[in-house]
C-alpha cells in the first residue's frame, strides 16, 4: 500500500473516505479529531499505527473489485489487527478485530468478542486517569447504506472524547449488528444500551422502537416519536410510526399521522418513499423503496419481519443476498419457493430482465396480494406468482398462521391441526408446476418453508436431474433449535445423495466454504448447494 499522509488536511486519503461518505459533515463538529495528529505507517509497531494501518487496509480492500486484492488487503488488516491485541494498549484494535469478523459473517465470534471487551472497556471508560489518543475508524459498508445511519455513527466516532470512547461506541455498534435479527430479546437490550451512548443516532429509536413493539412493548411508541423528533421529515420514520398507530386500529391517530406525511408529499407523481402516503388509511398493504429502483408492496404492519426489517435497514439482512444478486443474471429462470413477500424474488427480477423468468412460489393469501402488487407497480410481466405450496404431492394442505407471515408454516400433525388459524391452501409439486409453465431451464431455486424443505424436494425429482439449479436453501439447524437438527441433515442428505455439494457462504470476500460434515451445518442460517 502506499504511504498516505494522514494530517487533517482534506487531500488525506482518510478524509477522502470520511467525506465521499457523509459529504455533509462539517470537520468543525469533530475539532479534537480533526486537530490529532494520527500516526501511520506503513511499518507500523505500536497498537495505534497498527489499528490504523489496518483502517487504511480496509479502505484500500472496499475499493478493490478483484476479489484475489480484496482478500490481500483484509489479511493485511487481520494481521495488523491481531499484532495490536497482543501489545494490550489500544481497545480500538480490539474493537477492529470484532467487526472485522462480523464482516465475515461470523456473528458469534464477533458478538463474544465485542461483549467481552465491552464490560471491561466500560470500567476504564469512566474512571481510567489516562486515555488511548483518538484512532481512525472503519464502518462497513452494510452500515453505510442509509445516509441518515451513516451521518449518525461517523459523527459520533469521531466526536468521541478518546480512544477508550472511540473502542466503546464501535464495539457498541458491532454487538447490535451481530445478532441475526435486530427484535430479538437480547438483540433488544443491548440497543437500549446502545442509545444511551448515541443519544442521537436517529435510526437507533427507529430500530429500538419497532424492535420494542415486536416484542410487546408499549414502549416502543415512545422510541418512534423519539426518532421522529431527531428526524421530522423523514420518510421511513413517519412511515413506522404511523404503521404502529394504525396497527392497533386506532383510526385517528393513524389518520393523524397519515396526513401529517401527505403535507410532506410534493407534486402529483411522489417520490418512492413517499408512495405509501397516497394509499388510505385501510388498505391491506404499504409500499416499501427496496434494490434501488423497485417498490416493493408489504404488510402494513411494523411486526411483519419484512416491513420493519426493510424500514429499519433498508435491505434484507441475511447475507446470502449478496450472493444472491451477484450469481443471477440476465436471461435466467429462478423459482422461489416460500417467496413471502417477494425480496429474493424481485431482486432475482430485477436481474433476470424481460428475457428471464421468475416464478414465485407463496402460499399465504396476505402475502400472495403483496406479490401481485408489486409486479403491476413496476411492471415486472415476467415474474408468475404462484398460489399454494410447494410440496411432495398435489392435493391441499392447511397452512399455520403466526403473527409474522415469515413464520407461517405448513403443517401436517394432528395435534398442531386442532389450535390455532389456519387457511386452507393448494399444494404440488415443482415437477408439475415446471410441466405447467413449460420451462426449458431452472437456473436458481430458492427454498424457504419454515420446516418442509425436504418435501418440496421430493417433489422435485425431474427438475433436479433435468435442470441440475444452484440451490439456496434454509437450513432449519441454523435456527439453533435441536429437534430441527434431524430435518436440516435429511434435507442435506437428500441433496448429496443427488450429486450436489453443499457450502456456507463467507460475506464481503464473497466466497463459499464447503461442508463435509453435518456438525457445521449449525450456526448457519442458509445452506448453498452447487450441482457437481
């Protein structure tokens, strides 16, 4: 790497990155960083050259298209990182260290790194007599997708008062990252942490809001109006609020918020953002922005993983996605089973073009609606919704309904038959439905059904041996849940004794780890399986 020189001139390499990312910032709201001069070099031996020589490295890997350099660069930065824990004198490696592993996607080691660091950090924060000077600082690029988040965090780093302060917020920030979904319980607690350390980091109330109100928690209102504060006009806050009044059925103050957003709307043709505020108060759906150009139709209700996932983050938040959108190409055909509401579909959309197909499988009425609406709002004639579920025969099945219709699930056992609602759904084979749609080829095949991956497989026989797809599937072990783990080794035995090979991919560097024993099957939420 070259040497930079990194003063506080605005020719750094450094402030390059901060700028191209919050172009707004002004260097007078972070004079004590702004004024520090950082050490670097490119022979770096104590813990705060290394921390940023590794900063530097990570820049350098983001800009690289060519995987072979983006992986030098991260090995640069393992290595600088690992050298700085070991001299014990910067917590920022420390905290480096622990988001780069969650950049890999290894969300437990990284969450157990940050936690363990945290509450020793936390002591020397608040009552060490010296202080680690400031350090420079990464943020990856999942955290940079929405310009409000990324203004909210790079402002906070780099008005920290130290290096300890600095290693607290960003280990901080990695902790809540690094669970697999923002409204779990502990997911929970650690973001009420969070904004006592961000006071005004607006999409943190956004996200503890809705995240509180999943889990049942009036207090989450609280937390929307707080963010709605921080940001009055913005639209997916407005949005989220006026979703969780609405929610409870509480038509006037739904109708309140409603029209506080239309004051917002300009012109008769809105932006996507603002697209949902033209629907009435009682239409059976929302609309979201999603990949860039589309809008996707969703649930109007902030406890719909989806909804409040897109409006919290903007994108899907497992990480195959990426994958996803790299290996699907024009002219492809794709089938996604378990479809909900459609993000692997219209991201496959998107890519497939007018030449390809995409054909989306759902089973649940609510979610059937969204779909449809979404290929009309943008026009997507080349993608089939297909009613029902995909199964091992074609008759009708019952389909159990939970709060969340990502949770919805087909079920056959008496006992779970007698409690609960539940619709009555057509289910067939893909075989059958390959033969209905008179498809020459299947590229890519999606399966996501809450539990009945292997009968859709075994209802798959011919499209397997004819067409031979690339499979992404979810893997029910990844769940940590133990009476799952005999259905995930069925399925994975299924497609091995097919001739496929099954892998677990490795986010950022974009790469794919081969499984040859059932034993790592766990902790991963989605299983790739590539034909020999």
């Amino acid at each position: 790497m070259t040497e930079p020189s990194l003063t506080h001139s605005l020719s750094s390499p450094y402030w390059d990155y901060i700028h191209q990312n919050c172009p707004n910032l002004n260097e007078r709201l972070y004079p004590n960083f702004a004024n520090e001069k950082h050490d670097f070099s490119d022979e770096p031996t104590s813990a705060l050259e290394l921390n940023n020589y590794a900063v530097m490295a990570l820049i350098e890997a983001e800009r690289e298209d060519a995987l072979e350099l983006r992986a030098m660069h991260l090995e640069l930065a393992l290595e600088a990182l690992v050298k700085g824990v070991a001299l014990h004198s910067h917590p920022l490696c420390v905290a480096h260290l622990a988001l780069l592993r969650y950049m890999l996607g290894e969300m437990q080691e990284a969450g157990q790194t940050a936690f363990s660091n945290l509450v020793d950090l936390v002591q020397a924060v608040y009552n060490s007599a010296e202080h680690p000077p400031l350090g420079l600082i990464y943020l990856p690029l999942r955290w940079r997708t929405s310009a409000i988040a990324r203004d909210d965090l790079f402002t906070a780093l780099l008005q920290a008062k130290n290096g300890h302060h600095q290693a607290l917020l960003l280990l901080t920030a990695v902790l809540c990252e690094a669970q697999l979904v923002f409204y779990s319980g502990t997911a929970l607690r650690f973001l009420k942490f969070a904004v006592h350390l961000f006071p005004d980091a607006r999409t943190l109330y956004l996200k503890l809001g809705i995240a509180s109100l999943i889990q049942q928690e009036w207090e989450g209102l609280f937390y929307l109006q707080q963010a709605r504060q921080l940001a009055p006009d913005h639209p997916s806050f407005l949005q989220s609020i006026y979703l969780a009044y609405r929610d409870p059925e509480q038509p006037e103050i739904g109708r309140f918020w409603l029209e506080t957003a239309r004051q917002y709307v300009q012109g008769d043709r809105p932006s996507p953002e603002w697209k949902w505020a033209e629907l009435p108060l009682d239409h059976p759906i929302t609309y979201v922005p999603f990949d860039q150009e589309l809008l996707l139709a969703v649930e109007p209700n902030v406890r719909s993983i989806v909804t409040s996932m897109l409006l919290v983050q903007g994108d899907w938040f497992e990480a195959e996605m990426e994958l996803w959108r790299e290996e699907v190409q024009p002219g492809m055909t794709v089938i996604d089973v378990g479809a909900n509401v459609g993000v692997y579909t219209f991201s496959a959309a998107r890519r497939v073009g007018p030449t390809g197909r995409v054909l989306a499988v759902e089973p649940f009425s609510g979610c059937v609606r969204c779909l449809q609406e979404t290929c009309k709002v943008n026009e997507l004639a080349w993608v089939t919704v297909c009613a029902g579920a995909a199964s091992d025969r074609n008759d009708t099945l019952r389909l159990s309904l939970r709060t969340a219709s990502e949770l919805n699930r087909v079920v056959t056992d008496e006992a779970e038959m007698e409690s609960g609602e539940f619709e009555e759904i057509p289910c067939f084979t893909l075989d059958s439905l390959v033969e209905q749609e008179h498809l020459t080829q299947v590229d890519w095949l999606k399966i996501d059904a809450e539990g009945h991956e292997l009968q859709v497989l075994m209802g798959s026989d011919r499209l397997l041996t004819q067409f031979a797809p690339k499979i992404l599937y979810e893997n029910t072990a990844g769940l940590s849940f133990d009476e799952e783990t005999a259905s995930s080794q069925a399925v994975a035995q299924f497609l091995i004794d097919r001739g496929y090979q099954l892998y677990c991919y490795r986010p950022y560097l974009r790469d794919l780890i081969p499984i040859n024993d059932f034993a790592l099957l766990r902790g991963n939420l989605n299983i790739v399986a590539l034909p020999a």
